[in-house]
C-alpha cells in the first residue's frame, strides 16, 4: 500500500517532534527527553498514569530502534523511520500502547474525558504549534464542557498513523504548506 500524501507528511512531522535533541536521528535518549516533558505537561495526573506514559514512550522508542535500525547504528534516520512507520503490520502495537497511554494522561480524574488545558499542555509538550492544536481539538468535536472522549483521541492517534487516511483530524497537525 502506497501512503497518502498527508500519511507521509504526518510522519515527517513527528519524526522531527520526536528527535528531541536535534541532531537528525531518533536515539533512546529522544524518547526520554520526550517523556520526560509530556510526563510533566499534567501535574494533576496521578503516579500510575505517568509511570504507563512514560513506560509507553520507552517502549516506542524500544520498538522503533528495533525495527527500523536497518543499518545498525543505535539510532534511526528519517528514512528508516518512514519506511517502517506506516507499515501497520509491523507498528500497530507500539502505536496502540502509546495512544492508550497519551490520551490516559490526558484524563487526570478518570472521567473518561481530556480537557482542552490538558490536551493543549500535553500536545505543546510533544512539540506541535499551538494553533495546530486548537484545530485539532476542535475537529474532534468537544462537548459543551470543553472535553473530548479518551477514546476519541485515542482513535485518533492511531489514524495519524495510518498510511491509507487523508482528511482526518490529525491532518491539522501538519503546517499548511508543507505539501
């Protein structure tokens, strides 16, 4: 299956959110610097939701060395990330852990909903702009409270992966322009 144009361009654009430090590669030390962050961005979340986002971060980052290090190296380069990430057969779990995990973090109180401060504090963590953001939470449909379904966004991190979507929420992330 050949990705969609906007499939591609939303890996691109996380590839670069994840290389924490820079330098053009994905190393284990992305991940925790990462973690580190998104783990902070909600003070309110209790100890076990951190610890499985930050488990989940590690993970990732785990199966992403694992998988996509073609050429040995300890690190992960933008082909290499490209190649393998929209390959859902071989990168659905490590995306459905994360997503669980993230959008958990997002839902402090356990109600099964994320509020836009959390949402916006955790994104802004992760590294995308802020207007990117509104645009995304509204294109999720929040109810009168100003909150999302856990779930909703969940979903909706496993469809930013998915190398066959276009026109979907996660679509907002990516600058226009960069197409």
């Amino acid at each position: 299956m050949t990705p969609t144009t906007e499939a591609t361009d939303r890996v691109e654009l996380v590839f670069s959110l994840f290389d924490a430090d820079g330098n053009g590669y994905l190393e284990p030390s992305d991940f925790d610097l990462m973690s580190e962050r998104v783990v902070a961005a909600v003070p309110a979340a209790d100890e076990a939701r951190r610890n499985r986002l930050a488990g989940a971060f590690r993970r990732y980052g785990e199966t992403l060395l694992n998988e996509l290090d073609a050429n040995g190296d300890g690190r992960v380069s933008p082909a290499e990330f490209t190649s393998v990430v929209l390959d859902p057969q071989r990168f659905d779990a490590a995306v459905d852990e994360f997503a669980e995990a993230l959008a958990a973090m997002g839902d402090p109180d356990g109600d099964g909903f994320v509020g836009r401060p959390e949402f916006v504090a955790l994104m802004i963590a992760i590294g995308f702009e802020r207007p990117n953001i509104e645009a995304l939470f509204q294109a999720f449909g929040p109810d009168g409270e100003d909150r999302i379904r856990v779930s909703t966004w969940a979903d909706g991190i496993r469809d930013y992966y998915r190398p066959e979507k276009s026109g979907i929420p996660g679509d907002h992330l990516v600058t226009t322009g960069t197409r």
